[in-house]
C-alpha cells in the first residue's frame, strides 16, 4: 500500500453558544483541521486536530503551516509499519503534538480500513461501549441547575461541571446540582483554578458528592497538586499537568495524583495515547479519555482508545456537543449518555467537506 495524497483541509467551526471556563477568555468558535490521506489502492482514511490559542495553546496558523509540512512527508512513509511511520514523522517534522495528533489519527484510520477492523478492537477491543459526562460550562447557579435538568431530560447521568474562578460559588452550584439530581454522578473541573487550600476545602465540602476533582491547581505546581491528592477526600485526577507519556511517567513515578486525563490532541494522538495509558495502568492509576471542544471524528478516535482498554474508568468525550456545524459524523452511535461503537472499520467517521 502506498499513499500517493496529503490534503490538509482547516475549516472554521461555531459553538452552539459560547463557552466559558476559568483562566481564559470566553470561547465562540474553534479551527478544525483535518486531513486526507489516499493511496493508490483508492482508499481514503481521515485524521483531524483542533486549534484554538486559549484552549490547546497553539494558534491556529501554526498548526495549518506545519500539517502542509507533514502533508509533504507522507507519501515517503509506508502505512502499514505504524509505529515507524509515525515515529519517522515526528522526527523529521518537529511537530507539535495537534499537528502529530491528525497524522496519527490518518494514519490509524487507513491501518482499520486495511485490516477490515475497526480501531477499537486493533487496539484491544476490551469492550464495545462507555459512558460519558456532559460539561456544564462557567455560569451563574441557576443556569447551571438547568443545563443539569436538560443535559438528565436528554438521558445523561453523568455531569462535569467546570469551576475553578470561585471556590465557594462552585461548592454551591455543586451542591444545587446533586440537590436538583441526586443520582446523578457529578465531577468538578477547577481547570488549576485553586491553591491547595482551596481546592482541599472544596473537596471536603462536596466529599460525599463529587466522584472526582480534576486539575485543582495550577498545571506547573505538581507539588500542590500531590499535596491536594495526599488529603483529599475525592480521588484527583491531572488534566493540563498531563501532556505525553514523559509527564505521565513522573506524574506517576511520584504519585502526585489518582489519575491522568487524556486528551488526543493533547498528547499526538493514539501512539502515545496508548503509551500513557500503560503507565497509568502500571502505576494503578486511572485512565480517563477526555477531549477538547471537536468534530466526532476526534471523538471516535478518543472512543476507540477508550474502549481498548480496560484501565479506562472516566469517559469525557462530549466535545462534538458543543458544535454548531461539523463536517464529520462519528463511528458511534449516542444512546442515554453512551458512547456505543460501530463497528466500520477504521476509525468509523465520515467526513463531507465541499
């Protein structure tokens, strides 16, 4: 098999209605990019990143530049020797890991599609559904108890709700949560808005609530965030303090946390996606599966890791929710909070891009 096209294809997406969380400006639209590879046995396999300065921290137009410089590599590189391909890619692009993410999940997809599999069960295959949380993003109480009411009216049963901005307000809109629906599980995402105290404070106060406290302090304070953990009531889990496996290892060489959040885009894709989930694994931690605001795409390549293994206990991948328009469709089907896979081969998406 040989591919014979790259074709890099950013396109603009609006959100449904603005996002707030703490530590950055409010958020009206991310930059998709995605790519297509073709070969000359005439398949066609999708990968796809996201941008957004406040939110991945690499501006758009930087990752747009060097996806083309990947693009122009790609065709040297054999398909079906994963591991090689995406390693060589690496080296000779010096790419951040957005632009690695999308290559990766191509990459990924043309393999499925060459083995009449899909991903999930190339990877391990350890279950074929999971279930998610919905974010509540930043706002006032009372809004906060009703996108709970409508995100339950719409078969959710898990909830994530950002804070970080107000320790004792987001108490409050915790406790109105669970008191509006008490069987409901609720997770609280503080975005490293907290000192130590704080989110200490914050844990007890909501301990017999809260299934977890994600990213309390600040993503460079690793000393705080293990001190959070060492007396917290609730397991915490590292979020922006997670970004590779290189961070993975001494996140969990030190025990500084519970748990580790991955993100794809975050991290390069599946490649060391998969790597840092092993070292969860072997350090007993918990794996959760998370995402950013993005097409379904990236949500079914965030899927099939997380139905690989079985060291995943959190599914957060809810990020194509909050888009207006998205040129993919997810090789999933959404049913009463689950995350149920097809089984397409590849990574299951179809993309329509004029």
């Amino acid at each position: 098999m040989q591919i014979t096209k790259a074709e890099v294809i950013p396109v603009e997406l609006p959100l449904k209605k603005p996002v707030r969380a703490a530590g950055i400006p409010e958020i009206n639209r991310i930059t998709a990019i995605f790519v297509r590879l073709e070969t000359r046995q005439g398949q066609s396999a999708w990968g796809c990143t996201v941008a957004q300065a406040d939110l991945t921290r690499e501006k758009p137009e930087n990752v747009i530049r060097k996806c083309h410089e990947c693009a122009s590599l790609v065709p040297d590189l054999n398909p079906l020797n994963i591991e090689f391909s995406i390693a060589q890619l690496a080296c000779l692009s010096k790419a951040p890991a957005p632009v690695m993410c999308a290559f990766d999940l191509a990459f990924h997809d043309l393999l499925g599609l060459a083995a009449g599999m899909p991903v999930y069960r190339i990877l391990g295959g350890f279950r074929n559904r999971i279930q998610t949380s919905i974010t509540i993003p930043l706002a006032p109480l009372d809004e906060s108890v009703e996108m709970a009411r409508e995100y339950a009216a719409l078969g959710f049963r898990m909830l994530k709700i950002k804070g970080g901005a107000n320790p004792e307000e987001d108490v409050r809109r915790v406790q109105a949560i669970h008191q509006a629906l008490p069987h409901h599980v609720l997770r609280l995402d503080a975005d490293g808005g907290y000192s130590v105290q704080e989110a200490l404070e914050v844990s007890r106060a909501l301990g017999n609530i809260l299934e977890m406290l994600e990213q309390p302090t600040p993503a460079n304070d690793l000393t705080s965030l293990r001190q959070v953990k060492e007396y917290s009531p609730v397991p915490v889990l590292a979020d922006q303090s997670v970004t590779d496996p290189s961070s993975a290892l001494g996140l969990a060489a030190h025990q500084v946390v519970n748990g580790l959040s991955v993100k794809l885009v975050a991290c390069g894709g599946l490649r060391n996606g998969r790597q840092m989930d092993a070292i969860a694994r072997a350090a007993h931690l918990a794996t959760m599966i998370s995402c950013y605001i993005e097409p379904a795409l990236l949500i079914s390549a965030g899927l099939s890791l997380a139905l690989s293994s079985s060291n995943v206990h959190y599914g957060d991948l809810d990020g194509h929710l909050s888009l207006a328009t998205d040129p993919s469709e997810g090789g999933f089907h959404l049913e009463d909070g689950w995350l149920i896979a097809s089984d397409t081969p590849g990574l299951g998406s179809a993309v329509n891009i004029g």
